[in-house]
C-alpha cells in the first residue's frame, strides 16, 4: 500500500494498493490458443451447446441435441451448475468498467493502481495496436439488488472528475464470485464431480492453477496446494463470518420478495424499454417489452432454488440476488448455477 501513484495519474486520496510491472495479454487471443492446442491433442470442443442437465452418478450431461458420458466431470463455469454447498459461502458481485483513449506519453506504465480505500476505482493502461486506452472499473455490488444504470453512472462520474470530458470508446461489465475465506474453491467435491470456482477478479490467475491441480489429480497426483483450495474445506476461522452475511443476506432477500407485493404493474401499461412484475389472468410474472414492441413474459421464480428475479436495466437481463443465476427476458439462462430457463407465459395480444 502507498500514498501516491505515478504521474500523471490524480493525486490519490487515501492508501493506494500499486501493482507494477504487471504481465498483460489478450485473454481471448489466450483461449483461442488453448483451444487450438487442445484439438490438436483430440479434445473435443464444443460451442454454442449450453448443458441442460447434469448427472454426476452415470458421469453424463445433457444438451438440447444430446448427451455425453465421461469418465470425469469437471465444471469450470464461475458457479457450478446445480445446487453446491459452495454457492453458500460465496457473495456473488458484479463490476462495472470503462475504457477511453490515452495519450501514449501519459501512460503511468505497466501495472494496476487500485484505489479501493476511499473510492474504489481500478485503473491501468492497455495497449491495442497503436492505440492507448486507460481502463477503469468501479465498485463491487451485490448481483440483483443493485441499481446497475447508477453504478455506471457513478463510475462514468467519478472518471469525468479525474480525467476530464473524454469520449468513452467501451462500456462493460463482469461477475465475480469470491470465496468466503477469499481462495478458490477447486478440486473434486461432494457431488464427485470437479469444481473450479471463486476465483474472485483473478479468473486468469486462479483458472491456470485450478487447470494445473485437477490435470494433477486426474493423472493420480496431488500437490500440496491442494489442501488449502478443496471444496469441502471449512475454515470458520477465516470464512465463518463471510458464510453467515452471505446466508443471512439471501434469507432475507427471500423472504422479502415473497411477503412484499411487487405486482403492481399492469401489462397494458408496459410501454417498449419498460420491465416489471405483472399480474394477468391470476398468475404473476416478469415482463419487459423490447424497444420493439415485442413482449417477453417468463416466469419471475429463478429456477436454482426459488428466489425472485430482479430486472436489471443496464443489461436489459433478470438477475437472482441469492446466487447470481442470470436470464434473458425470454427466459434464457445467461450464467450462475441455474440450468434450467425461466418458464415463458403465454400472454394473450392486447384488444387493438
């Protein structure tokens, strides 16, 4: 930790953490080049083929146009699939970043400068081609309880006052899932199958050394470091407090959304861009009717264990506070532990 950052980065206020000399590479360009190198050993790769079912006794998932048998299932998917005791202990959070174009003699160099002592912005340099762009992400906040447009405004704010008036060139967003003593959960768990999660932001690093340990145990070796990262670990020392916030939150956020009455919105009242909790024909359920005029109507029951879905407006997505699952407003699972979509509702057309 410091007080100061290189110029010309703004004087800090309050304790800086300052990571230098930091490796930086393309993370797609990465996984591209995994994948080649994993066909040419005979993997298998297949996209666009999201699993629908998993049964981790017979070792074999299924998909909308099929199913595989393996010898070995590892889930490397930021929360794994279905019900884990896991998802108990990890608070699920999303961050918001931005980039715009830097002056390539203005660059404070190589590293992270991370001011997350009074105001919670990350900053560093990327470098694409000729052009310098300065990244910079804001806040953690908590996935489906959050107002997601105010906390980029916030950070589009906060940049303005440091930076000045500059054109935003990238807009985006990423989820985290930390866990309760703040290492990873990695290796085989209860279900028999292999977890690789709670990576927290350090999904690059975390995910190369997961890779590493369960490549190890599957040839019948076990490092050391194994210990400290397996799922079944309980460290109340450390985590104990994490796991009870985290469980008291979602208890509350249930309980919450069951006993207070949201549907106070009327679907012929919903105009293009609006999302709410309707009542129609005595069933409840989440609508949002598309800039186009087209309406989705699902089910507002998240399908992981039965909390109720909050729209998020930043991302035009229905977000589950309990355990991060994420949907599309037709239904369609987005990540998080669901499997399953939510169930689409028939809505009769509105009379002309």
């Amino acid at each position: 930790m410091t007080g100061s950052v290189p110029s010309p980065l703004p004087p800090a206020q309050g304790d800086v953490m300052v990571l230098r000399n930091q490796a930086q590479f393309q993370p797609q360009a990465y996984v591209v080049a995994m994948a080649r190198r994993a066909a040419q050993a005979g993997a298998a790769i297949h996209e666009h083929s999201p699993v629908l079912e998993i049964d981790a006794k017979a070792r074999r998932v299924t998909t909308a146009s099929g199913s595989v048998t393996a010898k070995q299932i590892v889930m490397a998917t930021h929360s794994p699939k279905g019900i884990h005791l896991v998802q108990t202990e990890m608070p699920v959070h999303r961050e918001y970043a931005i980039a715009f174009e830097w002056m390539p003699d203005q660059a404070p160099g190589p590293g992270t400068f991370w001011w997350k002592a009074s105001e919670h912005l990350s900053m560093r340099t990327l470098q694409v081609g000729e052009r310098t762009f300065l990244v910079c992400a804001g806040e953690e906040h908590k996935v489906g309880i959050h107002n997601a447009k105010a906390g980029m405004m916030a950070l589009e704010s906060l940049a303005r006052r440091y930076f000045g008036e500059r054109p935003i060139t990238h807009r985006w967003s990423a989820q985290n899932y930390r866990g309760a003593d703040a290492l990873p959960y990695i290796g085989r768990n209860h279900s028999g199958c292999f977890i690789a999660t709670g990576f927290a932001t350090d999904g690059l690093t975390w995910g190369t050394v997961a890779a590493r340990l369960i490549a190890a145990e599957l040839l019948g070796h076990q490092a050391a470091f194994a210990d400290l990262v397996k799922p079944g670990r309980l460290s109340p020392v450390k985590g104990g407090k994490s796991i009870l916030q985290e469980n008291v939150l979602v208890v509350k956020q249930l309980l919450k959304d069951y006993l207070t009455k949201r549907q106070d919105e009327k679907l012929a009242a919903l105009q293009p861009g609006d999302s709410a909790i309707v009542d129609a024909e005595g069933e409840t359920f989440a609508a949002y009717r598309a800039p186009d005029g087209e309406l989705f109507a699902v089910s507002n029951v998240c399908t992981h264990v039965g909390c109720k879905v909050h729209w998020n407006s930043m991302e035009t997505s229905w977000d589950c506070p309990c355990h991060g699952s994420r949907f599309r407003p037709d239904g369609s699972v987005i990540e998080g532990p669901a499997l399953t979509p939510l169930k689409r509702k028939h809505v009769p057309p509105l009379a002309p």
